[in-house]
C-alpha cells in the first residue's frame, strides 16, 4: 500500500492509526466531518460525511485502502444516528470503494455484537445476540458487507475489545477523576468477571496486519494480558496511590436501576456499558495469532497510561468541558448518590 484513506481520521483511534501507517511510510488521507486537533502536515485531510456519497467518492483518487474507523459511539444513544452512520455509512464506503475501484476494505466493528456471551473465550464463530442499540448496529453493518455485489472486494471486518490509550476518556473520565480524587470505585459481584481491553497501538497493529488479506475476513482482538474486573482497577488504585479502593455492589439490584437511568437519559452510561461492566467477555486470539500479530500492551499498563495522559492533561480537556456527557446537572447528582453508596 502505497496511500490509503482513513474514514474517523479525527478521532480516539483514527489519529493512533495515522501515526503507525506514517511510522510505515504510508501516505495518509483523513477523511471526517471534524478538523483534526492539530495541524499536520504529514497527511491531507477533507472534510466529509461519509454518506455524501459523491464528494467521498471524489476525494478517493489514487487510493490503495480505506480504513474505516467512524462510527457513533455507545455514548450517543441514538438509534437514528447509529442507522445513519454505523449501517448507512458503511454502505457508502463499500458503494465508493467499488465506484473507484479500490479493493482493500478494512472494517472497524465491535465487541458489542456479541452481547452477553454463552461462553468465553469468544471466538470468531461465537454466537452474535447484541442487545442494545449498538451493537445491533454494528452487526447489521457488518453483515452489509456480505451483499454479493460487495464479493469482489477484499473486505476484514475486526471486532475489537475496549479500546485504550493515552488520550482515551468518555466514561473513562469519570473513573480517572474519582481515582485522582481518591473516591472509591465500584465494580459488581466483587469484579470477579474477566474484562479484556486493547490498546490502540495494538489494534492499529492488527487493521495494518488484516489488511493484507484476500476476500472476506472476520477477526476477534484483545490483549493477551489481560484479569479480571476488580485486579484491573484494583490495581489501577495501587498505582495511583490516593486512597481509592474498590467496593463491590450487587448486580442484581444495580443493573436494574442503571438500565432505568440509562434509558431516561439520566445517566452518563450507555446500555451496552450498564449490561457489560459486571459480565465477563474476553476473545481467542488465535486467528490473529496465526497472522503474526501478538498484543504488547496489558490491561495494567492501558489504564497506567491512560491515566498518567489524564492527570497531565485534565486542566484543558477535562470536566470544564461542556460537553462531556457526564456535566448534565442530574448525572451529576446521580454520580454523587453513587460516591455516597460507595
């Protein structure tokens, strides 16, 4: 590959796989509907919605890949948006990849279309029941690319974990302004469920390893170091070293409740993340593994970084941000009533 285009270029994960496909000699073309937070010049960038199918088209010349990596996020709670995007605008990509003859599609889904899994380790022919909103979402886009007018592209659709990072916030906000406060964190049933992340230097590593597949692809990726709930932010406690511990709640009694406050939009969490945060899920590898890759960072060492980044960074992007989702007035109280239970 000689250029190729990434689709959410301006986001968490689209500027981490830039800077690799860069490191790679790759010459990069951004595409999305916000500006990139500083200026580079080391790729070109247009501005676009990705379900303008023309001006996409358009901006797609001597093109050997697209990368796409937008999406509306569990946060949006949204189904019109996710039908928008997520399924409508993966559509666009794949009728522009073959309107400019671009072979090598690269699809970012998700976790979520698995659900609450049966059985773990989940594996690539696991069974996918999601039950919310997005996950539906992204299972649907995904089975868009098995439409036979798609058969001559050269599509892998990756299914990653929770994605981490430096630079990494949404929910996880919350969580590092309690930890750097020393407020107690809660987890559920004891966090004895096993929760697997992926650092996003390492699924970067994975889009760039997939993309030299042949036909169409479906692979699972998470880190291989990966614990349970409570060692994962017990440990995280340790190293921040303010006094924070974790409390256990029970499932049964809290899930109800932030299922209700998610729904009335009072709640700073999404339904995926209210049926997932007490529940194990974490993937077999092994078909990645076969392709040479192999994880580099642990589930330790994703939040150690994530939060350093967010203790050097919290005075410009933190909570005097409007519009994190966590400053509404009611999900203020509602954090305070939880911080008060713990």
């Amino acid at each position: 590959m000689k250029k190729i285009a990434i689709t959410g270029g301006s986001g968490f994960f689209g500027e981490y796989l830039i800077n690799f496909m860069l490191s790679k000699n790759i010459e990069c073309l951004s595409i999305d509907i916000n500006s990139p937070d500083k200026k580079n010049n080391k790729f070109s960038f247009e501005k676009i919605n990705i379900c303008d199918q023309e001006k996409l088209s358009n901006s797609l010349n001597d093109i050997d890949a697209i990368f796409h990596c937008v999406a509306n996020v569990p946060l949006a709670k949204n189904k019109k948006l996710f039908k928008h995007t997520n399924i409508l605008g993966t559509k666009s990509i794949l009728d522009a990849s073959l309107r400019k003859k671009i072979k090598k599609v690269i699809i970012l889904s998700s976790s979520a279309v698995y659900g609450i899994p049966k059985k773990n380790p989940v594996n690539e022919q696991s069974e996918t029941i999601p039950k919310e909103d997005y996950g539906k979402s992204k299972l649907e886009a995904e089975q868009v690319c098995y439409d036979p007018k798609y058969k001559d592209l050269d599509i892998t659709i990756i299914r990653p974990r929770t994605i981490m990072g430096h630079g990494r916030l949404g929910i996880f906000e919350i969580l590092f302004d309690w930890v750097s406060k020393g407020y107690n964190v809660p987890v559920l049933n004891n966090g004895k469920n096993i929760y697997q992340f992926i650092h996003a230097k390492d699924l970067a590593k994975a889009c760039f390893i997939s993309s030299k597949l042949e036909g169409i692809n479906l692979i699972n990726c998470g880190t291989e170091k990966y614990s349970s709930m409570y060692e994962t932010l017990s440990n995280l406690c340790k190293y921040a070293n303010t006094g924070s511990k974790i409390k256990s709640l029970p499932l049964g009694l809290i899930e109800p409740i932030m299922n209700v406050s998610s729904f009335l939009k009072l709640s700073p969490l999404a339904p995926y993340h209210s049926l997932m945060y007490g529940r194990s899920l974490y993937f077999d590898n092994k078909k990645i593994n076969a392709l040479g890759w192999t994880s580099e960072y642990s589930n330790d060492q994703m939040f150690r970084e994530s939060y350093d980044w967010y203790l050097a960074n919290k005075d410009n992007i933190g909570l005097q941000n409007q519009k994190s989702a966590h400053k509404n007035k009611v999900q203020q109280k509602i954090l305070k009533l939880l911080r008060y239970l713990l």
